[in-house]
C-alpha cells in the first residue's frame, strides 16, 4: 500500500505527467481516464496537485502556450478553484491569461469571481494599459456568466466609453452567435437598449455578404449577435417586449411592423387559454352568453350591454314602447292638469339597479 508521504512526495511530478498526455489525448474515452486520474491523485494529496496546477498556470503563462483552461472543465473543485483566483488577484498571471481561467471558474462557480470583477472593473474607466484590460475582462465575464448579465455595472461603462464596448462585444460575439445566454439574463427594456447600441455600432448596411462560399468572419459573428438581441425581444412575446419594439422604431425611425405583428402573437399564443368544455357548452345553450378572458374583452362587453340597453331605452325593445321614461321622475308642474310636466331624473342608485336588471 502507498503511504501518504509516497503520494504527497511524487504528486507534483504524476501531477506534471498526466496533464501533459491530457494535452495529447484526442478521443473521449482517454481523456476521462487522464481526467479520473488527476481526480484520484487529489484525493491522496490535494495541497500537493494544486501546486502542481498553480506551477503549470505560471509556466504555460510565460512560454506563450496556455492549455491550461481549455482542459480544467472535469478537474475544478473548490479548492483549486480558490486558489487560482488567489494566483490571479496576485497579478501572477497575464491578463488575456487570467481571463480565459476566471471564465472558467465562473462556469464552475461565478460567487467565486464575483469580488474580484468588482475590482476590476472601476469608475471612471481606466486607460492605463493593464488597468483597462482588467475592465475589459470583468465586462466580458459579467455579461457571459452574472446572473442579470452584470449589467448594472457593464452598461454605464459601454455608455462611458463606446471603444471599451465595442472592444467587449467582440470578444463575446462568437460566444453569443451559438448560446444566446446574455439575451436570456436581461429585461425587455435592458434588451431594446443593447440592440440600440449593437445597431448604431454595427449597422446592417456594413454587414458582410452571405452568398456562396464564405469564411466566418468576426463581422458575421457581430451581424448575427445583433440580430439574434432583436429575435430574442421578439419572441419575449410580453407586452413589455412590444411597448420596447415601438420605442426601437420610434428611435431608428424605421418600419418595425413586422416584429411587432409576431411580438403580439407570440403574445397572444402564450397568454391564450382554452375554453373548458362546460364553458362551450354555456355558449352553446345562451346567445347572450359571453367568454371573456381579460380586462378589455370585459370592456367590449359592457358597451355591448350599454348599447343595448340605449337602444331599448330609445327605440323600444322588441315591439315595446321606448322605456326611457322609466329612469325619469314625473312632476306635475302648475296647477292646472294641462299644465306639463316636470321631469328629473331617478337617482344614482334606481340607475344602476335598473340596468342591472335589464
């Protein structure tokens, strides 16, 4: 049996060894085993193997050649997690770096780098080379991993600084064009304001052709990421979704009719509900019998009844005399009987319970 000094004393070295044939496995199957070993090696000696991965973090950083986040998906556990955050709040890492291991981590656990992309991004925002890209990277996380996109923070620095945004949106376009997360963490109204942006920034006059053969280029990713906010406005199908597609015509002075006519139907199709069979066959059994669904279904039917009811009153009702007369008081006026008559009308509440029974 190996004792615990054995494991602690060539962890590192196993550690070094089989993340390097991580690196080279291409088939599935491998890279489980390689995974399940580092995984078994943390159990026997955890302090040891995350020394090992915070040494590989710092050397892969200064040759250039950082694999490190693209095979930590299956190896992160807190502990390792915690301390390459404390490596990378240390400065010990490389901005582009550090970034591609906090979105890592972030995937894993976003509380985890939720303090340290506070202090990254600042205000006013800065245009000191390291300071600036640290702002870059916290927009770039908060946007793709903060529950409410961090928006509160990033857009007033889009809004700041429009190079900063442009730099930022950038770098999640291609992201974006296949997952359509950002859209899913913000309102209606936080949406129709990106759109704005994402619009006067990169207008569809300066799109790319897509006809034939064609590379995917970064302004085809930038098109479709504009175009995929709009659509998830759209199918919002709200009432919110609808009020912030008029404000986008109003302020683009463009014909959004299209997006507005499936706006509402989505609408429609989503608060819709179905008749129950009792509720058919009442209507089926009382012409006078009406379904209504909502506050202005309501309304229609009240005018409905009210114009009835002025017909009645005016015209006569089915042969009958008009029945105006029956919401008027009658006053002899003057002594004589040929004297006329004076007429007023019957209170409030005689009114209502006479169209109430009508």
């Amino acid at each position: 049996m190996v004792s615990n000094y054995s494991w602690q004393k060539w962890a590192p070295s196993l550690t070094y060894y089989i993340y390097r044939s991580l690196l080279a496995a291409n088939e599935k199957s491998i890279r489980e085993q390689k995974e399940y070993a580092i995984r078994l090696l943390q159990t026997y000696a955890l302090e040891e193997v995350t020394e090992a991965f915070l040494w590989i973090a710092e050397y892969e950083d200064k040759e250039d050649h950082f694999f490190l986040a693209s095979r930590l998906e299956n190896l992160l556990d807190r502990h390792l997690a915690s301390a390459l955050m404390r490596s990378i709040s240390a400065d010990k890492l490389s901005i582009p770096n550090a970034t591609k291991l906090l979105l890592e981590i972030a995937h894993y656990d976003y509380s985890l780098v939720e303090p340290l992309l506070e202090e990254w991004l600042i205000f006013p925002v800065p245009t000191e080379t390291q300071a600036r890209a640290k702002a870059i990277s916290a927009c770039q996380i908060l946007l793709q991993y903060a529950p409410n996109a961090g928006w509160s923070s990033v857009w007033p620095a889009f809004q700041q600084d429009s190079e900063l945004g442009n730099q930022v949106i950038r770098l999640i376009a291609r992201a974006e064009r296949f997952s359509s997360s950002i859209g899913s963490r913000l309102t209606e109204t936080e949406l129709a304001d990106f759109y704005l942006l994402l619009r006067e920034q990169y207008p569809p006059e300066n799109d790319p052709a897509r006809e034939g053969t064609y590379f995917v280029t970064i302004e085809h990713d930038l098109a479709s990421f504009r175009e995929s906010t709009l659509r998830q406005l759209v199918e919002r199908g709200t009432e919110q979704s609808v009020q912030q597609l008029c404000r986008i015509q109003d302020a683009l002075e463009l014909d959004f009719s299209f997006y507005l006519h499936q706006a509402e139907l989505i609408m429609r199709q989503q608060t819709w509900q179905p008749l129950s069979s009792e509720g058919l066959r009442e209507l089926f059994q009382d012409q006078q019998t009406r379904w209504v669904q909502d506050e202005m279904q309501l309304l229609d039917v009240i005018e409905e009844v009210l114009d009835e009811l002025n017909q009645e009153l005016q015209q006569g009702y089915q042969g009958s005399l008009p029945a105006a007369i029956d919401l008027l008081n009658e006053y002899p006026h003057g002594k004589l009987k040929a004297d006329s008559v004076k007429y007023t009308p019957k209170d409030e509440e005689r009114l209502s319970d006479y169209v109430r029974v009508s």
